[in-house]
C-alpha cells in the first residue's frame, strides 16, 4: 500500500481539460518515485496514498493544486543584445531557455516573442495555469530501503539548480 517513503511504480497518462495528451508512461517505462520526499506534485502523491499494486487511478488537479496560475510577472522582457552570442537557430519562438537571473540561480525560460530589441521570455511552468487530468494504474509499490532514501537525501537540491530554488527542488 502507497504511504509516505514506499517506492512506487506506475503508469499512467497525463491530459488537460481538453483531453490532450501531455505525457504517459507505460509497463516498460513506468514513472518511478518515492511517495513523500518531494519528487512529485504534492496533490498527486496525496491521490494516491492507501493504493496498491494493480489499483488503478483516475483524478484531476487543477492548476492551483499543480503548477500554479500563470504569472504575469514571470513573464519578462530582455535586450536582446543579452542574447548576442547565441545561435540565431537557438532564438527562436518556442525554444526553451537555461538561463540564470542576477544572484546566479539556475532557471528555464520559453521565448515567446522576438522583436528587433526585446526578447520576451516566459519563465512559468509550461503546465502553469493548466488543470491537469491523471489516468493509470500502479504497477508496484514496496518500502523504499535506506540506500534509496540517502540518494534521495543526497540530491535534496544540494546543486542541481533547475529549478531555481537553492533551498528546495521545485521538480
């Protein structure tokens, strides 16, 4: 049964409210986590706690419970001179960014409009403002043992960064 620090093993797909696909994973390439430790979305975990291998599943989170609302002030417009030593290929609607903000924390934006001075760039979830629908079944689920929780305790963003947080990973 699915409790805090069970390793669990599902598959399942991911659409939004207009019933497209975001995401899935199947049998042979199941997601895997460890219920409790922040790898997931919180409300997800909580959808499936006190579940066993071969229950299935089926709930919506809305954006509030995921990602967020999107925020206008997570959308940003920058000199394009900034962006002067990249390929013209890389800067291009769509794309997605690394970058790093003024105290050197590592970040993701998307391009959303190129004009000749300003680049504006969207740095909000992609899933932000996006109700969420999940839709599988658990494969298996066990306790997780102590060398996984010490991994897990070991990257507890102690220096991956992509998600700009130097105190906890948003992922």
């Amino acid at each position: 049964m699915i409790t805090k620090n069970h390793f669990v093993s599902l598959a399942y797909e991911l659409r939004d409210v207009n019933n497209e696909l975001i995401e899935e994973t199947d049998e042979k390439n199941p997601l895997e986590f460890i219920c409790g430790q922040g790898q997931m979305l919180e409300y997800f975990e909580m959808n499936l706690l006190g579940l066993n291998a071969g229950d299935s599943f089926d709930f919506c989170l809305p954006a509030a419970r995921a990602y967020g609302e999107t925020r206008e002030e997570m959308i940003v417009r920058l000199p394009r001179e900034i962006f002067r030593d990249m390929d013209e290929e890389d800067l291009a609607v769509g794309n997605l960014l690394p970058m790093q903000d003024s105290m050197g924390r590592r970040l993701s934006g998307t391009i959303k409009e190129i004009d000749n001075d300003i680049v504006t760039m969207d740095f909000n979830h992609r899933l932000s403002g996006v109700d969420l629908h999940f839709k599988g079944r658990i494969l298996h689920t066990r306790a997780a043992t102590d060398e996984e929780l010490e991994r897990l305790g070991a990257h507890a963003c102690g220096g991956c960064h992509s998600c700009g947080s130097d105190s906890g990973c948003c992922h």
